[in-house]
C-alpha cells in the first residue's frame, strides 16, 4: 500500500475538515449534486444487495447524502446513523434529518449497539490509522454483518494514463490501495470475511481535464463544478443514448478492475 510519510499535521489532527475543506463540502454545486436523486446510484446497488434492513451507520458521513437517499428511497427499513469528524458537515446533515453523532467513531460509546451494516465511502484513503477504524467496525457489526469499504483505484485506467497528474493524487489522501493491497487490508482483521469485491465508477471527463491540466492543482471550486455538470447530465434524458455507451465502457473497466473506485464487501463470521 502506499502512503503518505510525513503525514501534514492538519490531515492527522482532523483541522482540516472542520476549517480549510468545510467550505467545499458546504458548497452549493456540491450538495446539490450530493443530495440529487442520480447520486450514489451504484454504492445503493451494491449496498442493498447485502443490507435489506437494519441498523446502519456511516462512517465519515460528511453532510450526510448517503443516509439521506437510503431513508429517502427506503423509508421505515433502516435505522441509519452518521459518524464525522467535520462538526459544519455534521450540522448540515442534521438540518436534512439524518441523525449523527457528534464525536469521532474511534472515541464514541455506543454502548450495546450493534450494526447490521458500517460503511466507509470514500474515508479509508484519508485516515493516518485505517486499521484502527476497520478493527472497530468489526467490534460494532453484528454477527453476518456487512462493512462496505469504497476507495480510489490505484491501478484505475485514470491513474495508468495520467500518472501524478491524476487530480485525486493530493495530500489530503493519505493511504492509496490497489485491488491486491486492498484485499489484504481488509484481511487484517480475522473476524472479517471478504465476500464481494470489485471496482465502480468512471469519469472520462476527468481524464480529459487531467491531461490539459499537465498535473495543476484543481481548485476545489472547478471540482464541485464538475460534479453539478456530470450530475445534470445523468438527469438529461436527452443523453440517454450516450448514457448507454458510457455504462457499457464502465462495465467493461469494472471487469478488469480498471473503474475509478475500488470496494469490498465484509461480513463479520
């Protein structure tokens, strides 16, 4: 696995997504998009297939899109909670319902609490102790339940042809996985058994970006603008044809394990 060493003091300490990020979370054009009704499509799928009901928490909730559409979209099946280190982030999520939890997972007592599902989306890569947080997902899942870990793809089509121009290279990622380094990650904790694992998700438009850019900071201002763009056209039904193509080019990078996001699914034995 590769990681980041020295670790800046901001990431490890938790500052940075309470003041320097909080504004990009916070953004129009991101919780827009977040909160659309296309978002988190894929990670829904692959969640229901292995959570029908239950008691759910999300670790590193962040304004708390997730557990907003899986109680939108299923109403009455989950009682869903969210976990972040971002207290404005928290605050937002709470304004949409989602119930949170004001203090670090690694710290908060939930007492007998157990969970049918703990998922980390998009969290991994930026934690200093990613073992710490896999070890006490397995302690709060509930015998048979699932942990559902998604990161960035290391050996992604992106990264092959961009290199260190690829926009997701940057200091606020701390660890980086591979689908081999991946599977042994989730192999250090022995109460936890793989049962699925795969790649998902694919932005040729990034790419395109990336390769002009020749490696230039992206302002997190472009980024979240990115997404408000992608987003509405996933809702144009004008570009259906075209949505055809892109799912079928998709599916093909998620058989070789090429997509832009790798996961793995767990089951506590």
């Amino acid at each position: 696995m590769i990681f980041a060493d020295p670790i800046p003091a901001e990431m490890s300490s938790g500052s940075f997504y309470n003041e320097t990020h909080a504004p990009f979370y916070l953004s129009p054009d991101k919780l827009e998009s977040d909160y659309a009704s296309v978002r988190f499509e894929r990670e829904l799928r692959l969640f229901r297939k292995f959570c029908k009901s239950g008691n759910v928490l999300d670790v590193g909730c962040s304004t708390g899109a997730f557990l907003f559409q899986l109680q939108n979209r299923f109403p009455e099946t989950y009682d869903a909670l969210g976990t972040d280190i971002s207290q404005p982030a928290l605050e937002y999520a709470k304004s949409r319902g989602v119930k949170i939890v004001n203090e670090s997972f690694l710290d908060f007592d939930f007492g007998e609490k157990r969970f049918d599902a703990i998922t980390f989306w998009a969290v991994m890569e930026h934690l200093a102790n990613p073992k710490e947080f896999l070890a006490r997902a397995a302690l709060l899942l509930k015998s048979g339940g699932h942990c559902v870990v998604l990161v960035p793809n290391m050996k992604s089509l992106a990264v092959r042809i961009l290199g260190a121009k690829y926009r997701y290279i940057y200091p606020e990622h701390l660890n980086y996985f591979a689908p081999r380094t991946l599977e042994k990650f989730s192999q250090t904790e022995s109460s936890l058994q793989i049962v699925a694992s795969g790649s998902m998700h694919f932005n040729p438009i990034v790419i395109w970006q990336d390769w002009r850019g020749r490696g230039e900071f992206v302002p997190d201002e472009q980024r979240a603008a990115l997404l408000k763009r992608t987003t509405a056209a996933k809702k144009n039904p004008l570009l259906k044809p075209l949505k055809w193509i892109y799912k079928g080019v998709e599916k093909s990078l998620s058989v070789l394990n090429l997509a832009d996001n790798l996961f793995v699914v767990l089951r506590k034995k």
